[in-house]
C-alpha cells in the first residue's frame, strides 16, 4: 500500500501522537554492540553505528549520550515520495525554536523534539495541520 503524496491531504491529516518515554541518539562501534541495546532504529554511518534507544536502556548500561528527545509520530502514512513534507513541519518547529531530528520510515515520519518541547512540538504541528 503506498502513502499519501499531496501535501494539503497529507497536511490536513497530520494527526501528531507523542509517543511514550524519552529517547537518546547514540553511537555504537558495530550494529551488533547496537542491537544489543533493543534500539528502536540504527543507521550506518561511515564514523559508526547510530542508534536511538529509550534513556532508560542507555542510564542502565552507561551509554553515553548528550540530549533526551521525545518521540512524535506523525499517523499520517505519507508516501516517501511526497515532497514538502520535512520542510512544511520544520518550519513550524523552527518558528516555535524547536529543533527537530528526523527519521522517515515506511509508513510515517517520526520527529524527536527535546523532551522540554514535546508539548509545544505537538501544539505547533495540530496548528500546522489547521492551517
């Protein structure tokens, strides 16, 4: 099933849900010291092994990270071919000074915004979709 590609469509049907506990950005030497850490999602990268895991799993093992995020999942299955998107919910987290980390997956986008924001992040983007 593909995703939505109009952008006023998709826009309209944001619906931001602010996901459950708070989440790191770590890095790891190789994907199996990562997958050790039940990571929601990795990315390989030629300086290492990024991974996101919940704060929780990187205290309890002394992972080293440098910020906490909240997870927001948009529930609108955007296809990855949609264009303007990223930009249309940056800009609104950028007019709010939120800054925001992305990871585009199959069916949603996913946006981690600093636990202090998640609130405003959230506002911000039901705002984006009214508009």
């Amino acid at each position: 099933m593909s995703g939505e590609t109009n952008l006023q469509t998709i826009l309209r049907t944001l619906e931001p849900k602010l996901n459950e506990g708070e989440y790191v950005f770590c890095v790891f030497t190789s994907m199996p010291e990562a997958v050790a850490c039940d990571p929601l999602c990795t990315f390989i990268e030629t300086e290492g092994v990024t991974g996101i895991l919940r704060r929780e799993i990187a205290d309890s093992m002394g992972i080293p990270y440098t910020a906490t995020f909240a997870w927001i999942t948009l529930t609108v299955h955007s296809s990855l071919e949609a264009v303007g998107l990223t930009s249309a919910f940056a800009r609104a987290l950028t007019e709010e000074g939120i800054s925001c980390n992305v990871v585009a997956a199959f069916y949603h986008d996913h946006i981690f915004v600093p636990v202090m924001d998640a609130e405003k992040a959230i506002d911000a983007l039901r705002r984006l979709a009214k508009s």
